[in-house]
C-alpha cells in the first residue's frame, strides 16, 4: 500500500433517522499513524458515522474505502475483520467476569477443540498489557477495578482482536485528570506502534495536546478539516457551535444570605463496611454556589447519596432549610426543596426506555397538572416537555423520541431543564458538564449562575478544575471523607488545589 493511500476514507457519507438527517454527506480520510479528531456539538452526528465505521449503522448514501479497496462493513465482525475497533463511550463489559474473560467473550481459545484455554489468553493479554503500557490485571474481576482500568479492559480488547485503526467515542467523559494523562500517554504509544486512531471528543484541550488533524462536524455537515498545529482552541470553538464562545463564566460577586444546606459530622459506610465519609461538614448559602474539589473516589459519590436520600447515612444530621431530612425518602427531600443533577444520567437521571415527554414529568407525575384523579394528563406532560424542551435547546426529533435515542448532551440538557424548573431552593449539579461541548458547557454555567443570582444555594461538584475554579463563589476541598479546607477561588490555584485533594493541609488559605 502506498504511505499516502488513507487507512480509512469515508466518502459522502449519509445517513438519516426519522425526523434527521445525522450525517449529511460526510467525507473523511485517517492516514496510518495519525490521531485524527473529530469534533462536534452534542448530536453533531459524529457517533453515528463511527457507528457506520464499525459497521453498527449502515449508510444510506456514499462509500468506505480500507487500505484503498472499497468495504462493506455490515456489522462489527466485519470491521473486526478489516482491522477496525472500537472503544464505546459507555463501556460493554461483563461485570462479575475476569479482564480476560471479557476480552475473549465470544472468540475463546479452546483446548483440544473443547476445553477452555484460559492460561494461554491470560499469557497474550498480559504481553499486550506491558507493550502499550496498559498495565492491566488479567484475573481481575470487572467490577472490582475503577473506570480508568475498565477503559482499558475496552483497548485490549480491541487490540487482542487485532485492530489497527481504533475508534474513541469521548473516551475522557469518565476520567479523572490524571487518568486522561494516561490515556493520552497510551495513544502515543498506539501510534507510535503503528496504530492509527480516530478520537471523538469535544474537549478543545485534549484536542490540541493529541491530535494530528481535526474534522470538525456542524448538524451532521464537515465544517472544515484542519491540521491541529495550525488552529487554536478559539478557532475550533467557533467553528463548532457556529458563534465565539466564551470560556470565561461571566458573573457578579455572590452575595449569600442564610444556610439552605447544613451538614453536620456525616459519617458513611460503603457495602463493603469500609468507612467513606468520617464526619464531614458543610454548609451552602442561598446565592452562592459551593463547589466541591477532589480526586474521584474521596466520599463525593455518597455525599450527594446521603443528601439526595439515595443511600442511607450512619451517623450526623443533613438539614435544608433549617428542617432535618437525614435519611428520609427521596420524594419527601425532593419536595423540601432539592433539585439534583446526578452524576450518572443513565443510572439515576432518566429512563432510557421512556419519551422524553415522560422523562421530564419523573418526578411530578403524581402532582396537577399532570395527574388527574389519578390518571396521567398527556395533554398537559406534552405541553410541559415542549415548553421545556424549546426553553434549554434539547435538540430531539419529537418529545415521543425515546431518551436513549438523543446525544448524551442533549440527554443531560433535558435533566438540567426539569431539575431547574422545579424552582428548588438547593440545587445539586453533580458532574453537570461532564461530556458536553463547549457551547454546551457554557449553557449549563450560565444556568447555574443564574440559579444563584435568583437566590438558590448550588452545590457543585465536579472533577474539572476549570469549572471548579471558574463557577464557585467558594470551594471546598474533599479528601478521603473529610473536608480538608475551604478556599476562594480568586484566593487560590490548580497548584494549590491540587496539593489539598492530595492531603496536604494549606495553612492561612481558609475562607
């Protein structure tokens, strides 16, 4: 094959949905050894051309050429097949299995034609493990290692099935900063063994740190394709959302008033016994938002649990409004005034499977309007989803849509519009912009903002030092349970911030 031939090149790609037209006749080509970005809004229609890639979708118009020769990728065996893998946003992987028993789920090497070979695979999966510098546990057991190590798990498995062109859907949406510098160290090293990679993302930063080249996809269009040496993160941006955007949150000072939120000595246990929050304390104003910083993993998690009545506290008092809400149900804290973005859209923020007219009555159904001597009023859900909808720009073919159906953004952009809209006096964003574009970002900041300037107390947690930096009025920093030390954000920096979310203790730098 001659070095200019592309590894892959997509040639007027089409495809449409009912009601969209998600890839508008996109033509693309990855050349071997190259990371080639592909950015765009939320339901820019960038996953769904790597689905046709991988042979998820089929296209309804244009072609695929692999090495050259024209391809027909009808499903992902084909593209197994040809050499392509691909690493999913959210994870396909067998819990309660080993990291080997994922990998070689559906190809088992056999003994004698029968038995089990799982010595022989354990052996591959580690040499792979230490060429690319994976470092991964082989009889490790899925639900036992964190997320970074799972997307890990999803690599080998690709390049155990032979890939040489890997796929990235948002592969940072889930990762802690330091995991996100691993993972950009692991690409290098695909790379530069050869491998080339198409990486999904919106995040501009990680962009000009790892790309070659960017494709930049506007309603399902090609923008532009640019080499990333020569553009900026303003330049992308821009051509993004079609508008300059400002990666500054504009706001006046805070001007907070009394506790909504008192939290006092909380303690925890985990299901395994293991003591999670060791008598934490914490207080939100109403016209402030508090913002919570720390490596995942430090009691975050089971903060907003304990809070939001999801888990069940030990011990301490959890107050809103001066009222005890300390473990009681979900619906009765909703109804003392808490909205709660969580963390997990898909686990705790809709259901999949309904409308997103259902999705965003989830939590009133039961109330008038939209509940008539018990039976629900569609008329009045319907009219709620659109006025909603139109308000927070959800970008859905129809309120009918399935949840499942939209981009992730456009997923969190309805949690956000709901949760906002019961006018609560505590609102709870917990990784509000987590896999969201930059317009995007913008929007839900400015939502939060504005949720504070109308008197809401906010309490922000998020692993982005940025956002954190740039939305709280004050922040405090989390570590193993406790809160170590409360900070403003015009007093202090990443440096500092980052030694406290280690442990160390800052002396004269409290708020």
């Amino acid at each position: 094959m001659d070095a200019a031939t592309p590894v892959v090149e997509l040639k007027q790609i089409t495809k449409r949905f009912p009601g969209i037209v998600a890839n508008d006749s996109i033509s693309l080509k990855l050349h071997k050894g190259e990371i080639h970005a592909l950015l765009g809004e939320n339901g820019a229609g960038k996953s769904t051309l790597m689905n046709i890639v991988f042979g998820l979708y089929q296209p309804d118009e244009g072609s695929i050429e692999v090495n050259g020769k024209p391809v027909i990728i009808d499903s992902p065996n084909k593209a197994i097949e040809l050499g392509i893998g691909m690493v999913h946003q959210h994870f396909k992987l067998v819990q309660p299995f080993t990291v080997t028993e994922n990998i070689v789920l559906g190809m088992e090497p056999k003994k004698m034609g029968i038995q089990l070979d799982y010595k022989t695979s354990v052996a591959k999966i580690k040499k792979l493990s230490d060429q690319y510098g994976l470092k991964v546990n082989p009889n490790a057991k899925i639900q036992d290692i964190s997320v970074g190590m799972q997307q890990r798990v999803e690599i080998l498995k690709t390049l155990y099935r032979g890939a040489d062109i890997l796929i990235f859907d948002e592969p940072t949406a889930v990762l802690t900063p330091q995991e996100i510098n691993d993972l950009m160290d692991i690409m290098k090293r695909l790379v530069e063994e050869g491998k080339s990679i198409i990486l999904i993302t919106h995040k501009l930063k990680e962009i000009m740190q790892i790309s070659d080249t960017v494709t930049i996809i506007r309603r399902g269009k090609v923008i532009d394709t640019v080499k990333t040496s020569e553009t900026n993160p303003n330049e992308l941006a821009e051509k993004m959302v079609g508008r300059s955007v400002s990666f500054k949150v504009d706001k006046k000072p805070a001007s907070p008033k009394q506790n909504v939120l008192e939290v006092q000595n909380l303690t925890m246990k985990n299901k395994e016994g293991i003591s999670v929050l060791k008598g934490l304390n914490l207080n939100v104003r109403a016209g402030e938002i508090l913002g919570i910083a720390g490596v995942d993993g430090n009691g975050q998690s089971e903060l907003i649990e304990a809070i939001t009545g999801l888990s069940h506290a030990d011990g301490g008092v959890i107050k809103i409004n001066g009222k005890d809400i300390t473990n009681k149900s979900p619906r009765s804290i909703t109804e003392s005034g808490v909205s709660h973005i969580p963390e997990d859209r898909h686990k705790h923020g809709l259901v999949l499977d309904f409308s997103m007219s259902e999705n965003m009555v989830l939590e009133t159904y039961y109330k008038p309007p939209y509940n008539k001597a018990g039976f629900l009023n569609k008329k009045e859900i319907d009219k709620q989803a659109k006025r909603l909808i139109e308000a927070f720009d959800v970008r859905t073919p129809s309120i009918e849509t399935k949840a499942r159906s939209l981009s992730g953004g456009n997923q969190q952009k309805a949690i956000i519009a709901r949760e906002i809209d019961k006018d609560p006096d505590l609102l709870i964003a917990a990784q509000p912009t987590r896999g969201l574009d930059v317009g995007a970002i913008e929007f839900v900041q400015q939502q939060l903002v504005a949720q504070r300037d109308q008197g809401k107390a906010v309490l922000l947690i998020s692993f982005e030092l940025d956002e954190i930096m740039n939305v709280s009025d004050r922040i405090a920093v989390i570590y193993e349970g406790q809160i170590v030390g409360e900070v403003l954000p015009e007093e202090t920096n990443d440096q500092e911030l980052g030694l406290m979310m280690a442990g160390s203790k800052i002396t004269g730098g409290k708020a």
